[in-house]
C-alpha cells in the first residue's frame, strides 16, 4: 500500500464545513475593545440571558449560604454547601466535554438549563414548605451542580464559535464580567428578598432565571459542522481528549497555573458567610453587600484588563492578580472593619477576573475546535475541584485552628504557589492557528475498509542530508507531538544504518476511522510544522507515505 504524498494529496479530502469565526487566521493584531464581542448579535443575545440567569445562581449562592447558617452553623456544614455545589464539576466535567465534543451543543445546552431549571423549582417548594433540613440542601445543591458540570465545558466550547478570533480575549472577558455583574446584583437582592420571603424565594427566583437563557438557546441558529465520520463515542472521545492533554504543553500550563491558584483562592469564599457573621458582626443584608463588592471589583477588573494586556504578558497579568489576591485574603484573615473588608473584597474581585480571564483566554487559544469543550472541562475540573477540595479543607483548618489562621494560611500558600508555577508559561501561544488545515486528503485504498479495522501503521519516509540529522531530528520531535495529540498511540523516528540520511517516521492509531479522525484534526499549525519537516527532504518528489492496516486480509 505504498503511495507518494504526491498522488495521495490529489485525491478528495473529508467535507467538513468551518465556521467563519473559528477560521480567522491567528495574528497578531493589537487587543479590541471590551465591547466589541457585543457587535455580535447572538453573542449580545446569550451575554444578556447569561446575566440574567447569573443573578439567580448567585441569589441561590447567599440564600443556600446563609440558609445552612440557620440549619448547621458549623463552619464545616457552611464549606460544604460550596463543596456540593462544585464537586459535581470536578466528577462530571470530562464526560461532559466529551459530549459537548460529539453532540450538538445547542441542543446539550438546552437540555443542561432545563435541569437546573426544575432542580431550583423543586428546592424552593421544599424550602417553602418547611422541609429542607441540611442535607436535603446539600443534595438539591449537589444536583444543581451536576447542570452546571453538564453546562459549563459546552457554554465555554461555544464561545470562538460567536466572535473573530481578535474578539476571543474580549468575549472571555466580557463573559466574566457578566458573572460579577450578576455577583454584584444577585447577592444584594438575595439579602433583600431573604429578609423579606425567605431563603425558599429566592430558589424560585433562581428557577424562573434560567427561562431566558433557554429561549435564547432555541432562537439561535448555530452553524453545526459537517463530516462524512461518525461521531466519536463517549468513553473514546474522553480517552483522546486526556491524550491531547498529555501531549499539549501549552494546556498544561493553563492547568498547573490554575490549580496552583484555585487550591488556595477557594478559602475566602467558601468562609466568606463566616467571616461576615463572625469577625464582621453582619447579617445576611451584610453578606450578600460583601459578595457585592466582590462582584463591583470584577467589573472594575475587566474594564481595566485591555489596557493591561497591551502592557503586560499575560504570564505577568496571573502572577500579579494572584499575588494581589492573596494580600486581600491576609487583610480579610485579621480586619475586624467592615469598610476595610469591603476594600478588600473590592480588590480582590478584580484580582480575581484578572487571573480567571486570562487563564480561560489562555486555554481557549490553545484548544483546537475538535477537542476545544474537553479541554476547557479538564479547566473546570481543576478549577472545580480545587474550590471544592479547598473548602472542605479550609473549613476544618477554620474550624481546627480559627478562621484568621485558615485565611493566613491560604495566602501563604497562594504565594507559594505563584513561585512554584511561575516557569509554566501561558501567554506565549497567541500567533498559533488551530483552524483546521485540511492538509490530509483522504488516503488512496485498493478496496474498502471497515472503519474498526486496525491497528494502522502509518510511515512517512524523509531523505536529507545526512549533515542535517541531529537538526531534522529537532524538528521532528515537534511533529511527533502533534502525531501524538491527533491520536497516535505509538511514535518512533528510524534511520537506515546502509543508507545515511534515509529516515522513516512510523505512527500507529488503534484503527482505520481514527486514522481518518486524524486528517480532520490536522490544524495550520501542525501543517506548518509538516512543512519544516519536508523541507529538509531532498529532490523533487514529495516524502513517500504507506498506510498499512492489520488484519486487512
């Protein structure tokens, strides 16, 4: 089955339709407007609906808070109340991305606000009716989480797919300032309506949110990709979105950066009720204002964060916001002052928005479409399951040893974590286009092939100058990355010992429909990177390339 590249490149490649906005050449044009992503009239439409919904979840927030408060006032009761809410996202969000990958995110996403929708209807007539004790809250809690786990990889996964590529950092952005927006509204109207009806109201409130968001949903017409493959399934698109982790440095490093934050940043929050009560003197009203400022800060945060990113890497921009993050956390451990602890929890909400945008801005750009909502679930499980194990574990240190300590002891550790991390790098892979390339076209056969036939053994046969090897070999470590990332699960570089500067590459992909999966997730990048690789080949014709398939016969 010996075929040059030549004769294998005029054939037809794979029909697969790209959406305008994801196939925007990566350049290197100076940062847009904060609300420029608004221009775009779906964008405009899901950010409103978004936001709206946002300010349910955030009333839900306080009223669930400040209800355990009243059922258990533990600090470790009052901890796990975040805990049920993010656990769920630390469990579920891999198979989530993966069927955020392989099914239409549209639909996934209606489907996603529908149950939270009826899980918050179904607490507040609980609550209503007197019959949420602390664990039935904790429960309906942790079902609400579970939508969110569903939500969240799909929601993010959508975004390249609303704006330019020049508007992505922009629409992060925007996208968190919406969430602090509804963390500045929500949490105040929470107070009021739980002085006024009860922590019940508010659940329903939360029920009635999630309304727009669906309409908009079902208003949008999204462009769906075609392919003549069928869809990945569940259990093999998570094992190839753990691959392409593996083997994507640039996605490491979002994920090392951000556990080293999450970890330790989950501490004032999950005490944050505590605090208020406790070291404040506040009530409820004083909470949901304290959370309040949190959110202002944020939209103060972002507001700012253009101007700072035409002035600072965005390396510079996690470790700066980190480290002002844990100052505040230091000065929230030991005030006993309401007005100082609301400055505090001003800057500390845009440290927050400075160090989430640019990590979510930072992983987006590294994701490719096919694997892009996997990805960003791997994000939300750092994310998520660094809140939720924090919480829990700084609610027993509050509980062990005071809440100042615990605060101290988590900014320390923030500290430390800045340091430890700070070599993983995250702002250096802006130039690199992942539109996919199509520069595979579809292998030329004798017969046809069953798609689960394989194992399949690809070769590429390189002739250079042998002068060159130890520079060729460079270069082919990098396309042994992206070889490995699209699906192979066995790469190796061979060279002649009769012939000097003759060079195989084999690759091997457990079956003939990954192999073609393969071709589809080829981006401009990795053709860029095929490209180094040939131009170290010597004469007129192009590398010879064989396909070979076990069992065929």
């Amino acid at each position: 089955m010996r075929r040059a590249w030549q004769a294998a490149r005029e054939t037809r490649a794979p029909r697969v339709m790209i959406s305008p906005m994801e196939s925007k050449v990566r350049g290197t044009s100076p940062p847009v407007s904060t609300w420029a992503p608004l221009k775009q009239p779906v964008f405009r439409m899901l950010w409103i609906a978004t936001v709206v919904s946002n300010v349910g979840t955030w009333m839900h927030e306080i009223g669930a808070g400040w209800l355990m408060t009243t059922l258990a006032p533990t600090p470790v009761m009052v901890a796990l109340v975040q805990a049920a809410n993010t656990l769920p996202v630390f469990l579920l969000a891999l198979p989530a991305g993966a069927l955020a990958d392989i099914v239409d995110r549209r639909r996934y996403l209606i489907v996603s606000q529908a149950w939270m929708m009826v899980a918050a209807l179904l607490l507040g007539a609980f609550t209503l009716a007197g019959a949420t004790g602390a664990w039935t809250l904790l429960a309906f809690t942790f079902v609400l989480g579970i939508g969110t786990a569903m939500m969240m990889p799909a929601w993010g996964a959508i975004t390249p797919e609303l704006v330019s590529r020049a508007e992505l950092p922009a629409a992060v952005g925007l996208n968190a300032m919406g969430m602090n927006v509804s963390r500045a509204v929500g949490p105040a109207l929470a107070g009021l309506v739980v002085v006024a009806a009860g922590p019940g109201a508010v659940f329903l409130l939360n029920a009635v949110s999630f309304v727009g968001v669906i309409v908009a949903l079902v208003k949008w017409r999204r462009q769906v990709k075609v392919s003549e493959l069928p869809a990945e399934r569940l259990l093999g698109a998570m094992r190839a979105g753990l691959r392409y982790a593996r083997h994507s440095p640039d996605l490491q490093a979002v994920l090392v950066r951000s556990a080293a934050f999450f970890l330790f940043a989950s501490a004032p929050w999950a005490l944050l009720p505590l605090i208020v009560k406790i070291q404040l003197g506040g009530g409820a009203g004083a909470f949901g204002l304290s959370v309040a400022c949190v959110g202002a800060g944020a939209v103060g945060g972002a507001v700012l964060l253009p101007r700072l990113r035409g002035r600072i890497s965005r390396d510079g921009i996690v470790a700066g916001a980190s480290a002002l993050f844990a100052v505040m956390t230091a000065v929230l451990a030991y005030t006993r002052n309401p007005y100082v602890a609301g400055l505090a929890l001003l800057a500390s909400g845009a440290a927050w928005l400075g160090t989430v945008s640019s990590l979510m801005t930072a992983a987006q750009i590294a994701l490719p479409g096919w694997v892009r909502a996997r990805g960003l679930a791997l994000i939300w499980v750092v994310f998520m399951g660094g809140m939720a194990l924090g919480s829990a574990a700084w609610g027993h240190v509050a509980e062990a040893s005071g809440i100042p300590m615990a605060l101290a002891l988590s900014a320390a550790g923030a500290f430390a974590g800045i340091a430890a991390t700070w070599r993983f790098r995250v702002g250096h892979h802006d130039a690199v286009d992942l539109a996919p390339s199509m520069q595979w076209p579809t292998p030329m056969v004798a017969a046809e092939l069953e798609h689960d036939q394989g194992p399949v053994m690809v070769t590429v046969e390189y002739r250079i100058d042998p002068a060159r090897a130890a520079e060729f070999a460079a270069v082919m470590r990098h396309v042994k990355r992206t070889r490995q990332r699209d699906g192979a699960y066995f790469w190796d570089l061979f060279s002649d010992v009769a012939e000097p500067g003759r060079f195989v590459e084999t690759f091997m992909v457990e079956s003939w429909l990954e192999h073609l999966r393969q071709h589809e997730r080829a981006t401009v990048a990795d053709r860029d990177v095929s490209a180094r690789a040939r131009a170290f080949h010597l004469g007129t014709e192009s590398p010879a390339v064989t396909h070979l398939v076990a069992g065929h016969l």
